[in-house]
C-alpha cells in the first residue's frame, strides 16, 4: 500500500498546531489528539499537496543525511499508521 510511487495527501478534517518544533493534530474525524513531532511533522508539511511518497523519502533521507532504505521503512511505517487512522489518502496515478 505504501509504495514509493503511489501519491499521498493530507485527508481532510484535521486540526494541527506547532508546539515547540513538534506537531500536534486532532482529527474532527474521531475526536483524538495526535503527537507527531518533529519527523512526523515534517513529512506532514511534505504531504499539504498530492506528493509520491518516494518523493516523501528523498526529501528526507537528504535533510536528515540517512540512509534512503531505511528512511522509506521508517516513511512507510508511519504513514501506514496515519492511513490506518484516516489522516491521509493513498492514491495511485
């Protein structure tokens, strides 16, 4: 599901602040509060438009000098979870 060349994108009806560097949601969906913090945060700024998610992982692997495999397990895995909990959208082309 989460493969690198599908699209991915915020869902709507999320509410998200900053709160000292780190990213805090609440989803109107569900009624709960989400801490992403400062990596999660980050591939949310990635994802305000339809993106590839392996456009996702490139952009991080340079800002955070790792590893591209282990950055797109890492990527995967969380945006499964954000899938899982209705926060984005997986699209292919």
């Amino acid at each position: 599901m989460m493969e690198a060349g599908r699209i991915v994108v915020r869902a709507e009806g999320n509410m998200v602040s900053d709160m000292n560097g780190e990213k805090v949601m609440f989803s109107t969906r569900t009624g709960k509060y989400y801490n992403l913090g400062s990596v999660g945060g980050r591939i949310w700024d990635l994802i305000a438009a339809p993106v590839v998610i392996g456009q996702v992982v490139d952009a991080l692997a340079a800002e955070y000098e790792v590893d591209r495999e282990d950055c797109e397990w890492e990527v995967g895995a969380f945006l499964r979870q954000m899938y899982r909990e209705s926060l984005i959208e997986v699209r292919s082309f």
